[in-house]
C-alpha cells in the first residue's frame, strides 16, 4: 500500500502542478512507470483509486485521461461514503447542514430569479395540503437544491447534495411519525420563498435555519 500511495501522490503531484490537465491523456504505463519509479502494477492500483475519486477515467481500449476535475464530480463521491453513515450520526451531518445551507440561501437571495421563484411557487401549491411523505421528501429535497444552485457555488451545492442522504431518513422519520410534520414543513417553505422574493438575504438565512433546525429538536426529541 505504501508504494501505491506513493504513486497516487506522484499522480496527483503531475495533475496539481499542471503536466497534467483536466482532459489530458496520461502517458503510456510503461512511460508513466519510468518516469514515476512505481512498479507498473502498484501503478495500475494507483489508477483504479483515483478512478473510484473520479479524477482519472479509464476507457478501455482508449487509455486513462484526467476527468473534468469539476467540484460536482469529485464531491460526488462523497455521497457514497455518507451514505454509510450510522443512525447516531444523523444529527452531527444535520448540523453540518446547518451551518451550510442557510449561508447558500442567504446568498440565493440575491441571484435567484423570478422564473425560478414561480417555479418553486408552482412547486409548493401542486402539492397540496396534505402530500404523502414520500411526495413531500422528494418535493423537500428538490426545493432546497434548486435553492442552493441559485445561490451560483458549485462547491457549495455540491457538499450540501453529497449530505442529503442522512438529510432524507431523518425527513421520513419525522414525517411518519410527527403530527402535522407536513404542515409545518410547507409552511417554513412558503416563508424561505417569501424572503427569497423580498430579496432579504438575512430572512432567508434565518428561515432556512429554523427549517433544518425543527428537525434537530425534533430528532433529539426521540431519542
């Protein structure tokens, strides 16, 4: 594992330092080995790591290039990891939501668009007033993401994707088993959207937080 390490970071070194760019084709593996100093099949493992990162592609019969290197690519893989997660640890990632995505809203504030806002209007009013839970987990998820990639950061918008998974059980939860969960969600929405549409950036952050927040406390109220 040491000398596949090592071959990583020599990869890595090449991408970081601009020998390789997003796109390019890495040399030929006898190349890459006699320049690198790996053995060819420790290099071989370090390719197939940072395939599973998503910063290089393999295309067989093609050879292996370097991926877009997007943040949406690479955070991507980070929705794999969190979705291993264990129950004890939903509220630690609802924290970090928390402290993530009132900011994204804040900043929605000021870039979002009218279109978008009567998208999200649309959006709330075809659910009606009493959606099933899985409607209204789908809905949940689609209004806060369409949200954060108004607010024109992809890193940001792509961390918050990568913690929806935990996001979305703790959702269920509470919409099986607390009365009027639905009602109230619907409610901090239309609030979120209302502040959105005054273009009131501080609002929007504080109606984003309570909405993460009533999860929280209602979570910690189960246990």
């Amino acid at each position: 594992m040491a000398v596949t390490d090592e071959a990583i970071e020599k990869i890595k070194g090449m991408i970081v330092s601009g020998a390789l760019r997003p796109g390019d084709r890495l040399p030929r593996e006898s190349e890459l080995a006699a320049g690198l100093g790996p053995s060819r099949n420790s290099l071989r493992e370090a390719v197939r790591a940072l395939s599973l990162l998503r910063i290089l592609d393999v295309r067989q019969g093609d050879g292996t290039y370097v991926t877009s290197l997007d943040p949406q690519l690479l955070l991507g893989a980070m929705s794999f990891v969190v979705d291993f997660h264990r129950d004890d640890t939903v509220l630690e990632f609802l924290a970090v939501r928390r402290m993530l995505e009132p900011a994204a809203t804040a900043l929605a504030a000021s870039r979002i668009g009218e279109d978008q806002l009567d998208a999200l209007s649309a959006g709330l009013d075809a659910l009606g007033a009493e959606p099933s839970v899985e409607q209204l987990v789908v809905a949940d998820l689609e209004f806060h993401r369409s949200i954060v990639r108004s607010a024109g950061n992809s890193v940001l918008c792509s961390l918050l994707d990568g913690l929806s998974g935990p996001a979305t059980r703790a959702r269920i939860w509470r919409g099986l088993s607390q009365e009027d969960a639905a009602g109230r969600t619907l409610r901090e929405h239309r609030a979120i959207l209302a502040a959105l549409r005054e273009g009131d950036a501080e609002a929007a952050r504080s109606w984003a937080t309570v909405h993460i927040a009533s999860v929280e406390q209602w979570l910690r109220g189960t246990r």
